[in-house]
C-alpha cells in the first residue's frame, strides 16, 4: 500500500484588516497584528516534531510573517502565487458592511452565486480554482508520499479544499477558516479524506466564535472493546472501554463551558453513554435518544473481524472501502438507507432546535452520513470526512435551518495535537 500524500492547511495569523473588518483581497497593506503574531508563534509550537517537508506560502506580508514565525528549522519554505488570496481589487480596504450597502446587487451574487461573481471582467472565485488545480498537481508530483504545509488566506485555502475534495465551488462558504486554523488532508491515490478542518484550540479557543443562529456540537461515540480490535459492531450494542470512558471525559471537559440548550444521542449505549458523561457539565439538560440516529446495520458482519468477513463475503470488504455505495450489507443495510434516516434526523434536529446551541452524539457512519448531507453528497462520497473517537465537528446554520449549514470544524479528537491517534478499527 503506498504512503499517503498528507496535506496541512492553515491560515494567516489576525490582520490588522481582520481586526478592523476591512476586505484584504491581494492588497499587501495588511500586517499581523500582536494576536496575530502570537498566534503564528502558537501554531509553530503545535507543528514542532512534525515531519514536513516542505512549506509553501503566499507572498503576501501577512502570510510570509506568519510563515517564518512558525520557527520550523529545516523545512524549505518556497513563496508561490497560487496561494495568493482572491482578487477583489474594488473593495480592497472596505468594511465588509460597506461593500454590502453599496454594491448590493454585487455582493448578492456574491453571497449566491459566487462562480458567476464578475469584478472587472474578471471570475475571481474561478481564478482561485485554477490556483488550486496547480497547487493540487504540485503536491500529488512533486510531493507524493509526502507532508506538506500551506499558509495561505481564507479564500484560497477554501477553494483550494473544494478542489481537493471533490466539491462545488459555492461549497467554499461552507469550509472555514479562521486565523491560524489548522486543516488536514489525506491523499490516497485519487481517494481524499478531510481528517480535520480549521482546529484552533492552539490559538486560545477551543471553538471557533459562534456568530448566531444555530450551532451543532456533532461527537463520535469514546471507544469500544469492539472499535479497539476491529470488530463490526453496527447495531450491537457495545458499551464503552476505559479507553472511551476517558474519551467521553476528555470530551465532557471541552465541551464543559458551552452553551447546550439540547441533546440528542443514539440509543445505542456506547453514544447514549458519551451523552450522558458530556452532559454532567450540563445538569439542566435532559437527554433525546433518536432511533434514526443508530449505527449502520452491519447484519450478518456484526462481530466478526475483516479476515471472517473476506473468507465469508469474498470481494465484499474491498467494494466497502472503494464503492461503498454499491454495498448491502447481508440481513443489514445499505447505505442509502442510512443516508435517509440520518438526513431524516437531522432535519428534525435542526428544525425542532432552530436558533439554539445543542449537542448530539452519534456513530461513525452516522456522522460521515450527516456531514457529506451538508454539501450535498452521496453514498459513493462516504470516506471523505474522518470520525474518531470521542470526536467533535461544529456546523452552524447562522440563516437558520433554512440557510446553508457552515461547517466551522471537523474531527477534534485532542489539544496536544493535530493528528487523530484514535482507534482505527471496524465501524
């Protein structure tokens, strides 16, 4: 099996256009600000003992400054111009509400439809594509089998992530990015996993600012004995280890100082059990249980390990990790099943909930179900997004259940570093 392609993304540090509002686009005014810098360094420290290779970084001030303050000896640092943040040379230096209030039609399609956003006859979402597709076709040449680093802008690390994963280019308003978030990409072949998107808890939040609306804490069940050895557990109802006891502490204790208005759990007993440590933080909140919101049904793969399910199914595991779409699981069940009780159970999450803040706790294949849902994808996208133990993704909807969801963070599984060290076994 060839070692995959690991991409790490993160944004300049605060500006001191971010901290007044002000569209940067490719002006080069814009300095770090003490935050900024602060953040930078903070960002460096979480990286130092991470084999990277190499660090490509756009040429613009903010984002070489926060390049070299992240002190990674003997890492090349190599400026290209396909990071360079979009050009929107006519508002460069306006408040954001100025732009709204004087270019309305504009910004309309902007908000929109921004592939079809026109600026001095110019597409400047598209030209963010096209960076993207060069700086795609660097990494998987010249870097195959390797890491790599990028410090680039909001615009450009968003599109840069639609490329990468397959999505729409509207899609890039729904991808954070915050200062110094830090995302994560796998490359295996041409198959691409988010493993994390924008975690900040290295910048002195844990989460990134909740701005209105509604706000979902998404959490993978902690461990089992079964996750540990690579059982298929699906519908079984597998209680948690030590080890997911510890997670669900570990995530009760992140989790602690947030507003929840509501939770809703699987009631399966390894998520319900995660709920509800999570929830000793939060007393006055009582606890859903969803049916909708149970693992996959594995059927007749339920407590067997892959050696059993390959000698029993021939071909069957290797269709799973590479058309999972085409999959019914023996006496169990498909995934378009899955994808309409989970859609199911989010809407009625979101609509019975709308402008509140909650929890809930649910399974791998649930949560991978849930996020491709929010940009619109299928079955056949099913290993695009990564669920580890005791895991937490953010989604916000800040127009409502009736606007577009933004995912604001993606797999935090750990403060001590980037990476998710979680079980790898059978869902």
């Amino acid at each position: 099996m060839t070692v995959a392609t690991r991409l790490l993304l993160t944004r300049h540090g605060e500006s001191t256009y971010n901290a007044q509002s002000l569209i940067q686009g490719r002006s080069d005014a814009a300095l770090l600000t003490e935050r900024g810098r602060a953040m930078a360094i903070q960002t460096g420290q979480m990286l130092q003992g991470v084999p990277i290779d190499h660090l490509y970084v756009s040429p613009l001030r903010r984002a070489l400054e926060t390049a070299q303050l992240l002190n990674l000896a003997g890492v090349p640092i190599t400026p290209t111009p396909d990071l360079l943040e979009i050009d929107l040379a006519a508002w460069e230096g306006l408040p954001h509400e100025t732009v709204r209030t004087q270019f309305p039609e504009d910004y309309r399609r902007w908000r929109t439809a921004p592939a079809e956003f026109v600026m001095d006859g110019r597409y400047p979402l598209l030209e963010l594509l096209t960076q993207a597709e060069r700086l795609t076709h660097r990494l998987v040449t010249q870097h195959r089998g390797q890491t790599v680093l990028g410090v680039g802008h909001a615009t450009i690390n968003r599109m840069w992530l639609v490329h990468l994963l397959g999505l729409q280019p509207a899609d890039y308003f729904r991808l954070q990015q915050s200062n110094c978030g830090v995302s994560i990409v796998n490359l295996q072949g041409e198959q691409a996993q988010l493993e994390a998107l924008n975690l900040v808890f290295h910048t002195g939040s844990l989460f990134p600012k909740f701005k209105g609306g509604t706000r979902i804490y998404l959490v993978r069940h902690g461990e089992t004995d079964w996750n540990r050895q690579g059982q298929f557990q699906g519908q079984k109802d597998i209680p948690l280890n030590d080890q997911g006891q510890r997670q669900a502490e570990q995530t009760r204790q992140l989790l602690a100082n947030v507003a929840l208005d509501f939770a809703v759990s699987s009631p399966l007993s390894r998520a319900r059990q995660t709920a509800e440590v999570i929830l000793q933080s939060h007393p006055g909140v009582s606890l859903e249980l969803l049916p909708d919101l149970q693992e996959i049904s594995h059927g007749l793969w339920e407590g067997k390990f892959h050696h059993q399910v390959e000698a029993e199914f021939p071909g069957m595991l290797a269709a799973w990790h590479t058309h999972p779409e085409t999959v019914q699981m023996p006496q169990g069940e498909n995934l378009s099943q899955v994808w309409e009780r989970a859609g199911r159970a989010w809407h009625k999450i979101i609509t019975c909930y709308e402008g509140q803040q909650g929890l809930v706790v649910a399974h791998d294949a649930i949560n991978k179900a849930i996020l491709c849902q929010l940009f619109h994808l299928g079955p056949e996208r099913f290993w695009l997004f990564k669920q580890g133990n005791g895991a937490i993704s953010v989604i916000d909807y800040p127009e409502g259940a009736g606007g577009p969801p933004v995912l604001q963070m993606l797999n935090l599984t750990r403060t001590d570093g980037f990476f998710d060290q979680t079980a790898a076994g059978a869902l």
